[in-house]
C-alpha cells in the first residue's frame, strides 16, 4: 500500500511542537480591527494548541 500525502493546506497552518502538541493561529484576527480593543487583538497574537478529537484529526494530515 502506497504512502499518505501529508495535506499540503495544512503543512501551512499548523505547526508540531517538541511536546507532540499542534499549534495554530487564532480566528477573528483578520477583518474590522476598528471593532476590536487592543486587549482583544493582543490577546489574538499568541498562538493556541488543538485539544481533544481535533488534535488527533489534525495529526493524521500533517507529515511525521
């Protein structure tokens, strides 16, 4: 049986820690900064890991 391709969108997003965690970048950044105080945009900076069911979905994507 062949190889899995890793999935190409997701090598760009998601990125493996030492610890085996994934991390990603947080949603609403994007768009109407105007709305947003500075508390919350700083706040959407820092980076977050998966948890639970979505970590394992995203593994299975990404290359070893």
């Amino acid at each position: 049986m062949p190889k899995m391709k890793s999935h190409s969108g997701s090598k760009k997003r998601f990125k493996k820690m030492g610890s085996g965690k994934i991390k990603r970048a947080k949603a609403f950044r994007r768009h109407h900064a105007w709305a947003k105080n500075g508390k919350k945009i700083r706040q959407l900076r820092s980076g977050e890991h998966f948890q639970g069911t979505n970590e394992k979905r995203v593994q299975k994507l990404l290359p070893n």
